[in-house]
C-alpha cells in the first residue's frame, strides 16, 4: 500500500511540473514576441531621430554628414548612430535597433531518474537572458529489480505488484514539439501498479521557419527603414534587419536671394520627394554699371584734379583717376584767378595806349633788341593787349632783327603791317587762336621762317592801297604757314 501511493504521488508532481514547464515555455515565447511588438509599435509611432544638445535651428543651413555608429546595438540594448553638422556644432541621433544576435550559452540536460523527473539540453542568451532552446522535463527513467520476481525497486525503493498483470493500460500522451520546446513521444503505464510499460522519449525542437518579411519603418530620402522576419508556425520575431534609406531625387533648384551688382545671391535645391534641402549654391554677383565720372577736385591751370566713378545701381565704387592739370590760365586784368600767375611778356618791350583808351597796342622794343625770343602779352598794367605793331607800319621795321622765337599770347587780335619786316633770323611762331588780322609785309624778308602755329582755315585776302579782294588762301599746317607769311608783300589777311 506504501509503495503504490508513493508512486501516485510522484506521477501527480511529474504531471504538474510538466504543466508548469509547459507555462514558462508559452509565457517566454509570448514575452519575447511582445518586445519586439512593443519595439515595432514605437517605431512607428516614435520619430526615433533626435538633434542631441545642440538644437537645430534655421540660423544655419545644416549640412550634416554621413551617420557615424556610436554604440552598437546588442540583443539586449539599443545602439545609437550620429551625424554631425559641418558647418557648427549640431548633430542629429538615431536609434539602431537592438539585434537578435544572441550570444548562446548552453543548459546542460540532467538525466531523469526513477524517482525524480531530469531536464533536457537547453540555451539562453549571456547578455539578455533571452532563453534560446527551452528545457524541458524528462519523463521519469524505468524502475530497475533484479529480476522478474524481484517487487523492490533497486534505485527508488519502490514496490511494485510482481502478480499483477498489467491487464488495464493509461497512455501518456504524446506532447509535440514546437519550435524551441521539447516534445515527447507517446508512453503507457499499467493503472493498477503504476508501472511503466512504454517509456517516452524526447523530440527535439523542430526549430523556427522562416516567415515572411514585415515591413516596420518605411525608408524615407535621409532614414533607413526597418523589418523583421516572422516564424510561420510560432509568429515570433527570428530576424531584424535595416532597410537601406532611398536618398534624395533632386528636383529643382530655388533662388533664396536675387544676384546683384552689390552683393551675390543664392539658391538652394530641393528634394522632389522630401521637399528638404539637398544643396546649397551663391549665384555669382552681376557686373556694376559704370555711372557718370563725379569731380570730386576741379584742375586748374597748374593743379591735377580728382574724380571718382560709381555704379549707378547699386553706387559702389568703381574706379579714381586724377585729372590732368590745363595748363590754361583764366586770366582777369592780367592775373590768372587759378595760380595767381601774371602775364609777363619780354621787359624791353614798348606799349601805347589806344585813341579810346581801352586797350594796349605793342609797338616794338625800346630801340634795337637783341634778343633771340620775345613773348607778347596779352595783358599789361591792367588792361588787354590787342594789337602788335603801330598802325602806320614802316615804324615797326627791324624792331627785333635778331628773334629767332616770337611768342603772342591769346587775346591779341592783330598783327599791324611791317610788325616784324626784315626780321630774318626769326625761325618759329607762335600766333593766338584770337587773330584776325595780319597787315601786309607784316612777316615780309623773314627768309628763315620754317614754322608758325596759327588758326588754320580760309583767310580773305585784301589789297593793302585799294582795300579789293584778292581771293582767299587755305592755310592747314605750321609750314604752309610759314610760306604763306613769308610771302605777304602787299597782301592783308583777315578772318
């Protein structure tokens, strides 16, 4: 009687820790399917990219790098990606999702024994504690007699009915395995004495299958997506895996700030997907408008002025150049307003005043002078000079017999006849834009006469004792000229 309810005792702990056993094995699946739900779940739901201590603002357009792996992603830990700004001290972060590289270390089995149920192989994670291959409970091992006829067990003690005839069989039932538990072969017992008749075995786990694959992140332009891969029999979570991000699809390029002359503009394009930013350019500066010269220093007669240039859009500067001095006196009674500089002709000259005293005529020289240049003025003791030479002209012959230079300056409007006759030594001439008359003989036997400067153009040329035409003469250039007074005997040119 002892040893029957000893061995009703033990098949009932044998069934509840097979019952147990069974609970963990369900209870670990649903524990681990439920963390990677929950992981899928925030994924889609969470923006896992975050701009770390830095915020990201408009004040700089970011141009970040490539992601850089700061913490890998174990099977019990997330790992982190970042990518920084070139341009300040910005970056962004990503979540790398944990992997299910687990790192397995095995669960020896324990053998069963008669009196005590043993456990079978099994593996679990170091790092996460993940159970990999479940163990399971081993069916209890067969009692072992001596013989036949022997009723006590050798190992456990127990006492079986040696006259009983196994005559009413119990079938323990088959458990099939699944994909990460034992299973167990079909076995039989006798209901009356409790012995085993069919000893069961172990069915190894028959190992995940592969399922299709469920998308959990889309990739976007600038984000890797995510998946994983299911097992068809048990729907648990066998493989993560990253979705390469699909990059940018240029589009089309938007101006942010006009060009100028002033200042260069810029533009940015854009991504025809995402809409973000995918580059960014200055679109060259146009060419300024050169505007009107701006005086800033009149020139003078003796002083180099001074002018700027500016753009006549946007006004920058464009240029500075100096002005070359006149050299043109404004002379007012003898004195140029500019320099101060006094109009000075040859000391020994000699001047009468007019019959309306309102001018000066030059007469010649005081007595004969030899001298080899002589300047004219145009102005002495504060009123003009007008006229060379006295008007009855056989009074001004040989004055300067020895000029080689004559000088008269502007403002003088007539050279009287004979002014200069006989006065063969003079070589060069130098008449005023301001002349209108030229007495006959006035240059008449000045034979080394080569060169005079004068206004050019058409002369009226006149008879001197009747006052009737002669024609006109065309003078062009210093040497005809030069011929031309030479030649003026008994002519008078006007203008």
């Amino acid at each position: 009687m002892n040893k029957k309810a000893l061995f009703i005792g033990l098949s009932v702990v044998l069934v509840l820790c097979i019952g147990i056993l069974l609970l963990n094995i369900e209870y670990e699946g649903r524990n681990n399917d439920e963390y990677y739900s929950q992981l899928r779940e925030e994924s889609k739901t969470e923006d896992t990219r975050s701009t770390a201590e830095t915020p990201v603002t408009d004040a700089c357009e970011h141009l970040f790098g490539q992601w850089v792996t700061v913490r890998q992603a174990t099977c019990g830990e997330d790992g982190e990606s970042r990518r920084s700004c070139s341009k300040c001290s910005a970056f962004e972060t990503e979540l790398i999702p944990r992997s299910l590289n687990h790192t397995t270390v095995a669960d020896s089995a324990s053998p069963s024994t008669c009196a005590q149920s043993g456990r079978s192989a099994g593996s679990h994670c170091s790092v996460c504690g993940t159970v990999l291959q479940a163990q399971t409970e081993l069916p209890l091992a067969p009692h072992t007699y001596d013989n036949d006829r022997d009723s006590a067990c050798n190992a456990c003690g127990f006492t079986r009915d040696v006259n009983c005839k196994h005559g009413t069989t119990v079938t323990l039932p088959a458990i099939t395995p699944t994909c990460k538990a034992n299973g167990l072969t079909a076995g039989a017992k006798c209901s009356l004495c409790q012995e085993i008749l069919t000893v069961q075995a172990v069915i190894a786990p028959t190992g995940h299958t592969d399922g299709t694959w469920i998308t959990d992140k889309d990739p976007t332009c600038t984000e890797a997506g995510s998946k994983h891969r299911i097992c068809s029999v048990c729907s648990e979570t066998v493989k993560t895996e990253s979705i390469p991000k699909t990059g940018h699809v240029p589009g089309s390029w938007i101006t942010d700030r006009e060009a100028s002359c002033g200042q260069a503009g810029s533009k940015h394009l854009v991504c025809l997907v995402c809409n973000g930013t995918m580059q960014t350019e200055s679109i060259s500066r146009l060419p300024c408008t050169p505007g009107e010269w701006q005086v800033v220093t009149v020139a003078s007669c003796k002083s180099a002025g001074f002018k700027k240039q500016f753009c006549s859009v946007c006004n920058s500067l464009l240029d500075t150049a100096s002005i070359p001095a006149t050299g043109q006196h404004n002379y007012v009674n003898g004195k140029c307003t500019s320099c101060g500089d006094e109009i000075v002709g040859s000391s020994f000259l000699k001047y009468q005043l007019s019959s309306d005293r309102t001018y000066y005529i030059c007469v010649g020289a005081t007595g004969y002078t030899a001298v080899s240049e002589i300047i004219i003025p145009s102005y002495y003791n504060g009123l003009p000079v007008k006229e060379v030479g006295v008007r009855n002209g056989l009074d001004n012959v040989g004055k300067f017999r020895d000029t080689k230079k004559l000088v008269i300056m502007e403002g003088i409007e007539r050279i009287n006849s004979h002014a200069f006759y006989t006065d063969f030594k003079m070589e060069e001439a130098y008449l005023p834009s301001t002349l209108k008359y030229i007495g006959d003989d006035a240059f008449a036997y000045c034979d080394y006469l080569r060169y005079v400067e004068m206004p050019y153009g058409t002369w009226n040329r006149t008879k001197p004792l009747s006052g009737s035409s002669d024609g006109t003469v065309y003078i062009s250039d210093p040497i005809t000229a030069a011929e031309v007074l030479r030649n003026n005997s008994y002519k008078i040119y006007t203008r």
